[in-house]
C-alpha cells in the first residue's frame, strides 16, 4: 500500500466513525435532557470528546501525508503523532469532567433523574455502537499501522466504560442508591486516565526519538554483508512505519571509493528489505578502530 492509499484508508475510517460518534453523542444528550439525567448528559459530553478528536485527527492525518519540501525534509509524518496526542489531551478534558461532577454528586447528595426502560434501553444502544467502533478502529489502526486510528481506538473504548457508570448509576438510583452514581464515576476516571498514559507514552516516545529498532537487529543484517568489518553508531527513530535509520559501517581503510559506495547500497538495500518500515537509512564508510579505541570490541 503507497503512502498516499494508506492515509486516504486512515482517513476514510476517521470519517465513518466521526459520523457515528456523533449520532451517539446527539442521542444521549437528548434522552440526558428529556429524562433530566445530569449523568447521562455528562456521558453525551465526553462522546462529543470523541467527534473533536475525530476531527483533531482528520487535521493531523491531511498534513500527514503532505511529502517532504524544503522545510521538512523528512516529511510531516510527525503530524500525525502529534493529532494521537490531542486526543491524549481530550481524555484528560474529559477526566477533569467527570472528576467535577463525581465530587459535585458526593457532596450534593443528589436524588437522581428519573430511570426509565427507555433510557436504559438507549443507553445499551449506544454502548453497543461504542463496542463495534472502538474493535473496528482498533483493527483498522493494527493493519495499517496507524498511531492516530489506535489512539482514537483507545478513546472511544474509555466512552464505553463511561457508558457502563452511566448505566450502573441508573441503575443504582432505581434500586435507591443514588451515591453509587459518582463512586461508579471514580473507577470510569481511572480507565480513561490508563488509555491517555498510553496514548502520551506512545506519542512522546516518536517525538522524543527513541529507538525504533533494536540494534543487534540491524547489526545481524549489517554483518550479513561479506565486506563489512562491523559497525556502530546505530540510531533508528520515528513512528513504527516510516523509521529513519543511520550508522557507521567499517570497510578495510584501502576500498576504493567506488567499491564501497556500492557495499553500502548492498548494506542499505538488505536492512530495508529486512525492515520495511525503514524509509531511508543514511550510512556512514569509515575505517575499523584501532585496538586502543574505546568503539573496539
């Protein structure tokens, strides 16, 4: 798949599920205002979260594909790091919301909104919606390695425990047990706190450039090669599909130049076909150490 056939695919599903996060969002905001029901309009809000990460994403996946120019000679691919962590941010919006509204409901003592079968019944629709779109995100995300559908993934999966709170509450309130509203809160804010570490960790992990590959990795393929003596210096960063790799490779100190321009293409062309997420490799010929330099052995 080309890198321009991939971000129109990433782009295609970010669309569909927008559409479906909305009509999730609209639905319980409704009932939440028809039934009175301060949670189930608190759970409308957050999955209205879900529509602006969605669209957060759409942004972060259109300037994604753009291709390399003068200013980013590595392209923008970055971009879409940085939209998986607005959405990381969008959790953490959404946190803030439901911590204010659990201590608000524990100090207030409400009585709880009137439960009825529809609500219920409404409320299990859109969880259900929630499910089919957060395992349809996921999957699509896995197979086309996208950082921003596995985010979003992460995020409307948070909607769903959200949406089970929701439900316990009401169902608590119709037994008579309205305190269990923001107790059932607290444990959703604890899910939604471990999907935005995630999200935070993944995204600070390619834009603080840790090491993608690991290095005894490249070194088996590097060393496959008959003319090289070994290698150091071997650095990988970037997201998990479009990595930048860079090393020193050593030649005997009398190749000819022309001879070892061609064993670092050999060099380049093994690693990217060993690792296709490579997409470029930028290999430095110098000589082997000597005995008494530390890069020996």
């Amino acid at each position: 798949m080309t890198e321009r056939s991939r971000y129109k695919a990433v782009a295609t599903v970010l669309v569909e599920v927008l559409l479906l996060n909305l009509a999730v969002a609209i639905a319980k905001l409704v009932l939440g205002y028809i039934t009175g029901a301060v949670s189930i309009v608190s759970d409308g809000i957050h999955s209205l979260t879900d529509s602006f990460s969605n669209i957060a994403a759409l942004v972060g996946v259109r300037v994604a594909r753009k291709p390399p120019d003068a200013d980013h000679p590595y392209g923008h691919r970055k971009f879409e790091t940085i939209a998986a962590a607005m959405i990381g941010a969008f959790l953490l919006v959404a946190m803030i919301e439901l911590v204010r509204e659990a201590l608000q409901r524990l100090h207030a003592h409400h009585a709880g909104p009137q439960v009825t079968l529809g609500a219920f019944g409404l409320m299990l629709a859109t969880l259900v919606v929630n499910v089919l779109v957060s395992s349809y995100e996921r999957r699509a995300g896995a197979k086309l390695k996208s950082e921003v559908l596995l985010a979003d993934a992460m995020h409307t999966r948070s909607d769903i425990f959200t949406t089970l709170t929701v439900l316990a509450a009401l169902a608590g309130t119709k037994l008579g047990y309205p305190g269990l509203d923001p107790l059932a809160a607290i444990v959703v804010i604890g899910f939604i706190g471990h999907a935005a570490w995630d999200i935070f960790k993944g995204a600070t992990a390619v834009l603080g450039d840790r090491i993608v590959i690991a290095e005894d990795d490249v070194r088996s393929v590097v060393m496959s090669v008959p003319a090289v003596m070994g290698c150091h210096e071997i650095r990988t960063r970037g997201p998990a599909d479009y990595v930048f790799l860079d090393l020193h490779v050593w030649m005997p100190s009398k190749t000819p130049l022309d001879q070892a321009h061609a064993v670092s293409h050999q060099v380049k062309d093994r690693l990217m076909a060993r690792f296709p997420e490579i997409r470029d490799a930028v290999i430095h010929i110098e000589p082997p150490p000597r005995e008494d330099d530390p890069r020996k052995g």
